[in-house]
C-alpha cells in the first residue's frame, strides 16, 4: 500500500479526482481559449511554490505531435501527383549514387540521408520555399549537404541538369565539369546558395544570415519583404558544438524569420544518435530552454486514431517509455514484433490493436514521412511571430531501401544497391521500369506533358521559379576611393602610430563616406576597446534590432556604448565563430541580398585562422567577399599576455585557402594601398577574394610613400624596394638584400643603418607585403612555363625585384 507521501497515483480516489481536473481544464480550454488555460497553470504553479511544493523542472512536452489532427490546415496539394513526384526523384536521388560507384568504386556519396528527408524536401518545394524574383529576394534554404542527390535529382526533373549531369555526380574534375558531392558555390555558382558540409556550421550560419537580413532592412539597404531562412538539418550534426551554440542569440533577436527542420532519423554513420534515450526530446528541452518555438513532427496519420481511442493513457506512456534504439528496432523489424514488443507490453494497447493486421502495424508511418503532418508544422512555422522555430520530425534513416539499408546502422554508408535490392526499390515506388533494364539504375522522367512535370511546374511557377539558383543583383560600386586613402601615402611625421591606429582611422573615414559608408560592415568579438575603436561607438553605433532600451552606464561620456537599430557596427561579443558567421552573411550579400556590404572583421590574430580556420574555409566555398584584419599580431607587444596571445604563424595558415590574399603591412601607406585595392578588386571589379591583414599595435613614425614608380604594384605583388643602400660603386664592399614585414621591417632598416656604418655593407631593405602573393606567383609561373614551354618564359615578381 503506497504510503501518503507517495500517493498510488492509480487508485480509485486519485482517479477520480484525475478525471475532474481533466475535466475543468477542458471547459476552461472550450469556454475561454488557450490564453486563460496557460494563466491558471501558471497561477497554480505559483501557489504551489508559494506553498512550498518543489515543482520538478521539464523543457519537455508530451512525446506527441504538437499540432493535434484538429490543429491541421487542409493539405491544399494534390497527395497523389506529389506522391508520383516524390517517388521519381527518390530513384534518380538512388540510381545517381549506385551508377557513380559502379562506375567508380569507392567515389562515394550517400543515398539514406535523402530517402529519409525527401518528404520534409518535397513539401517545401510544392509549397513554401519561395523562389527569387524581380520583386522578391526569395527565401533562403541551406540544405543538409548529405542530401544533396535528392537535388540534383530535383533539378533533373525540372530540366535544370540532364542525364550527363547527373550521370557526372562526385565528378567536378571531369573536363565537361561535374556535380559536386555537396553544396559548394565555389565550384557551381550558379546553382549552389550556401554550403553546408561543415558539420555544425548550417545551423550557427543560418541563424546569423537571419540576423544579417534584418540588419540590412533596419540599415536601409533593403526594403522589407518577409523572407525566410531555413535550415534543413540533421539530429547527428547537432552534437556539433556550433550547432547549438548561438540558439540563444536566434531567440534573443527575435528572428521569427528563421526556421530549423531537424531531420530526427536517430542515425549517425556509426550507429543511433541517442540509442539511450530520445534524441527529439532532448533537442525540444535545449530549443525550448533557449526561447525557440518548438514543433514536433513524430507519428503519422496513421496513430491520430489510436491516440484518440487510447482511453487508458497507455499508448502515450509507452511512447514516453520507448528508447531510440528501439524505435530503431522496430523499423527493421516485422509488424507481429512491434505488436509483441510495443503493443504487447500494456493489455490494454494489445486491446487497441487487436483488429490491426501485422502489416497494418508495420506500415504505422513516423511523422515526417507524412505530407500532411509536415505541412501543417510548416505553415504553424512561417505564420509563427516573435521568435525562431525549430520543426523535429521523426523519420527513417533509409526509407525505402528495404533489406538494403532501411533504418539499419550500416545506411549511411550504402552506395550500392544489387538487382533484387532495385527491383524491390522500384517496386516500392512503383517506377516504369523493365525488369530487364533495373539493373543498369536508369534515370526516369516522365514527358513534359505528363501529369506529374505539369503540376511540379505549376507548383515551383506559383512559389517564383526554381531552387536552389545563385545569382549576382548588386550593382557595382564606382571606383572612386582613392581620395579616401591619399593622406597616408604621406606619413605621419614625427607623430608615431602602430598600424592598428592607422587601420581604425581609415575604417572610421570609410564609414563617413557619402557612397560607400553606408555599406561598410565593422565586426568585432568584444575587443573594440582593446584595438582603439570605441572611437566608432558613437560615429557608427552598434547594432540592435531592439535599438537601446536601457541607460548605458557611460552613456555621458564621449565613447559611450551606443546600441541603435541603425547601427553599422556587429558587435558579436565573445564569439569568434559568430563574427566568422556573420561575415560570411555580410560577404555574400552581394548574392544573396543583391547589395555590396563591405564587411570588416577585427580580431585578435591569434583567434582568427588558428581558431576558426574552418569558418574562413566556408567563407570561401561560399565566395563570400572581405577583409579579415588580424590585430595585435606579432610577438614584439603582447609579452605580458603569454604565448597563446603572441601570433606569428596565422600567415603560414592563411597560406592553404586560395581566395585568401594575406598581407603583413609595415606602413600606413602600405596598408591604404591594400586596403583600397580590395575594395576596387571585390566591390567594383567583383572579383570573389577574400583581404587578410595583420596589424600590429608597436608604434612608429610611419614613412611617405616612396615616390619611385612601381611600389604600389610592388606593395601588391608582395614586394618592393623600401629603402636602398646609400652605399654607391667602390664604397660598398659586399651587397646584402634584407627582407622584413610587419613591425620587424624597423629592424631591418636598423640593421641597414649599422651594415653601412661599420661594415661597409650595401643593404636594400625589402618590404614583403606578402609571402603568399610571391609563392601564388612563383608557382603560377612555373605552371604556365610547364604547359606553354614553346613560349618565352615568364619570370617570378620575387625573381625579377632581386
């Protein structure tokens, strides 16, 4: 017998008095709405506290749909033709990975990911995901890149790529071009919007480009349009550290302009995802505890009737119960197995199911699989306001593999399907094709004037065209800059200044000017004051979509932290990966928001490529356009702060990614003519590179521009003569070249002056910009030397100046 400290909450009394309680909750739900229910429970929760009742913490609902069968819009498409559609590109998506390994055994490539999400895919493309236009940006989707076959296979059907395209998948090589394994504007601009094989980096990118386009509406320099970004994501990336990391700031911003579609197929390559517990629920408790709005999308259709006739509770209980890796389990095994095992465990859920066959039982379907449940959390999704919203939908890793691969722990990894495996697959979606020719995995589309091509064209007409479609609407900016950077080609006279000082000056008279001013983006990860910017605090303000709302503690002082909704500065405190973020969205606006925001990104060098290099690698796989400024780099000033401070490596880093051009300026002029060629090269060329500079915060009077000709091709091209020896004819007695960059370059002019004087040494001091510029150089050079050999050969810059 329970004792009273432990009521038996199944006794008679206690079930009554449970029934009571269901029962007022009900009226009060049918009389005065959802609003006055949530009042009360709040209100009891308070009594209780107040009554000294510890009310135990949950992030979690009910392991059920959250949208009821009664919440559900009609499904405004046509089930059947979509169906037909679905099926088709479901088998390209298959017979695109079997044939390149076949072809060429070990390429790679991945079928379970796609025949898991093709369902979340598909209703997005005949219903919400809206396409650019004259007059509408479009909405943006960053596709889970494992996925990507299902793409292709999309585009296949809408006569955006032919059977050779698909046919040269994992081929990028390929003389005649190939697709690319995953997502890659670098490699096809026209089509790819955003990477997305950086696990991790979907979702944090996502979340800072939904910022970013309410920072260009609120600067501007868009008008608003009621866009959306979403993120279609998978449950095994979000371990990814970065994956959740920046949730906070999505919920903070209010950025109900931001969908997550998590895939919960609870696979990983190796195994389950959260085989020990449920990996739904404990996504739903980190996006609630952070302020998203959460939609669970987890039992078809098919259970709607048996939750409404399970009188007892039992069938939500045993859905609370159950593990993931025996959901995992189930979907592998028999109908008669999950009756036995999940069924079976309750008399009372037995009783539910006894008229059910066992493959009624088999065929019970997740809720992603179901167009009906999926577009119902889609369009709660887009109507939602005032925070993000993340969609959980229960899938299948595999669906539609069968003994091939379905819900098996080795299906991420399958890229071969044998005869009986296609023909079972065929079978399944009912696919127009012989038996005899199965083997050889054709591709298949229906003819243009099908029912099927009619309607996907009508669908993708009525959302704005096709997608995923990259393309270029910014302007060119005019090339009239110059008279910004012309001051420092003078030098600072006696007055002495560390490059960092001379960089926060120009970005300061950048940001004043009439024509770009109004483009330029200055990011920081809470270390402004730590580079001399506070000056930009007031100039510039500080972003915030919510403006000010409260009284800056030195809101009386010149520099006050001046937060306002125009605001040009992102200062995205202690988080370098969201700078990075935040720079990709501000470096691609020219593609994706059709305007020329010119991003600079400050920060500690020794925190950039050492600590984010990936990020600076997705910056280039997504053609993103800027200047990355390395401050306080070097290892002459930062003693104090130990060695994990102390930079002089991040250009051998900066060496491997191929837009990178990295720069290591010793001058003020040096560095406004590399900053001024950036901005002509990228924003009026539009020339898809990325700026790195370090600047350094040793102080020095900095020299005029010498007036020889060619020192700013020089200062580009990585090298030039900065000062020669005075030293002439019989007084020198040996010749020496001295190269320096950055702060050091003071000490080769130094060490100049002391050869002359006591050794008779003549030494031409050598400015290197940059390293980088002379190896791309070199090795170009030796390239076109190789493949052109019965022209005059060329000759290295670095070659020609020594």
């Amino acid at each position: 017998m329970a004792s009273p400290s432990t009521p038996d909450p199944r006794s008679p009394l206690h079930e009554i008095e449970n029934a009571e309680w269901r029962e007022s909750l009900d009226y009060v739900l049918n009389e005065q709405g959802p609003d006055r229910v949530r009042q009360l429970l709040r209100l009891l929760q308070t009594r209780a506290q107040q009554q000294g009742v510890s009310i135990p913490f949950t992030a979690n609902t009910p392991y059920i749909n959250t949208i009821p069968r009664d919440g559900q819009p009609v499904y405004p498409g046509d089930r059947g033709l979509e169906r037909r559609l679905k099926s088709i590109v479901r088998w390209n998506a298959m017979a695109m990975v079997v044939r390149a390994n076949r072809e060429r055994p070990g390429i790679g490539g991945h079928i379970s990911t796609f025949a898991s999400a093709a369902n979340l895919w598909e209703v997005g493309f005949n219903h919400f995901w809206r396409a650019r236009t004259p007059d509408f940006l479009g909405d943006m989707v960053l596709f889970q890149g494992h996925a990507s076959p299902g793409i292709y296979a999309r585009a296949f059907l809408e006569g955006r790529l032919t059977d050779k395209d698909l046919g040269s998948f994992r081929h990028e090589l390929h003389p005649d071009g190939g697709l690319s394994s995953y997502p890659h504007p670098f490699l096809m601009p026209e089509f790819w919007e955003f990477p997305t094989v950086s696990m991790g980096f979907t979702a944090l990118t996502a979340i800072y480009q939904a910022r970013f386009n309410h920072y260009v509406v609120d600067r501007g320099l868009r008008p608003a349009s009621g866009r959306k970004v979403w993120a279609m994501l998978g449950d095994g990336e979000m371990d990814e550290p970065e994956s959740l990391g920046a949730i906070t700031l999505a919920s903070r911003e209010k950025l109900d302009n931001l969908v997550f579609v998590v895939n919960c197929n609870l696979q990983r390559l190796d195994g389950p995802v959260r085989g020990n517990g449920k990996v739904v629920q404990e996504l739903e408790a980190a996006f609630r505890g952070a302020g998203w709005n959460v939609i669970k999308v987890i039992w078809g259709s098919d259970w709607d009737t048996l939750l409404e006739q399970d009188q007892s509770g039992r069938l939500l209980e045993r859905m609370e119960e159950i593990l993931d890796g025996e959901m995992q389990r189930y979907t592998v095994s028999s109908g008669a197995y999950v009756r036995d095992h999940f069924f079976g465990k309750y008399p009372e859920l037995a009783d539910l199911v006894r008229e059910y066959s066992d493959e009624q039982i088999h065929k019970l379907r997740r809720g992603g699989h179901d167009p009906a449940k999926v577009y119902a959390a889609y369009a709660a999704a887009i109507a939602h306001k005032g925070s993000p919203t993340v969609i959980l939908a229960h899938t299948i890793k595999g669906y539609g593999l069968g003994e091939a691969g379905e819900g098996k722990n080795i299906t991420h990894s399958q890229k071969k399907l044998n005869e009986e495996e296609l023909k079972e697959f065929r079978t399944r979606f009912n696919i127009p094709i012989s038996d005899d020719d199965v083997k050889d995995a054709p591709f298949y589309k229906p003819a243009d004037d099908s029912p099927e091509m009619v309607y996907l064209r009508e669908r993708r007409d009525k959302l704005g065209g096709f997608l995923p479609a990259r393309s270029d609407t910014s302007h060119p900016m005019a090339c009239q800059t110059e008279a910004i950077f012309a001051e420092y080609h003078a030098g600072s006279g006696k007055r002495e200044l560390a490059t960092t000082m001379a960089y926060v000056h120009m970005l300061a008279k950048l940001l004043k000017d009439k024509e770009i001013g109004k483009l330029v983006v200055p990011i920081v990860p809470d270390e402004a004051r730590t580079f001399g910017m506070e000056s930009l605090f007031r100039q510039a303000g500080i972003y915030s979509h919510a403006g000010q709302l409260y009284d800056p503690v030195d809101k009386g002082s010149l520099l006050f932290y001046n937060e306002k909704k125009t605001g040009a500065i992102l200062e995205e405190g202690l988080s370098e990966a969201g700078s990075l973020a935040s720079f990709i969205a501000a470096g691609t606006a020219y593609a994706n928001n059709g305007v020329n925001t010119i991003p600079f990104y400050t920060f500690y060098s020794m925190f950039g490529f050492q600590r984010v290099g990936d990020l600076i690698w997705q910056a280039c796989d997504a053609r993103a356009r800027g200047f990355l400024i390395g401050a306080t780099a070097g290892r002459t000033t930062l003693a104090g702060e130990g060695l994990q401070h102390q930079d002089g490596h991040s250009h051998v880093l900066a060496l491997t990614p191929t837009p990178v051009k990295a720069y290591d300026p010793a001058f003020a002029y040096e560095l406004a003519v590399i900053i001024h060629d950036g901005i002509t090269r990228m924003y009026c060329h539009q020339e898809d590179w990325i700026y790195y500079l370090t600047v350094g915060n040793e102080t020095y009077s900095m020299p005029a521009m010498p007036k020889r000709p060619g020192v700013k091709e020089g200062i580009l091209k990585g090298m030039y003569l900065a000062r020669p020896s005075k030293l002439k004819g019989e007084r020198a007695k040996v010749r020496a070249n001295l190269l320096g960059s950055g702060a050091i370059l003071n000490e080769a002019l130094k060490a100049q002056a002391l050869l002359e004087e006591r050794y008779g040494v003549a030494a031409d001091v050598w400015s290197v910009t940059s390293y980088k510029e002379l190896y791309r150089d070199a090795i170009e050079v030796e390239r076109w030397n190789l493949l052109q050999s019965d022209e005059k050969p060329r000759t290295p810059w670095v070659t020609t100046q020594l």
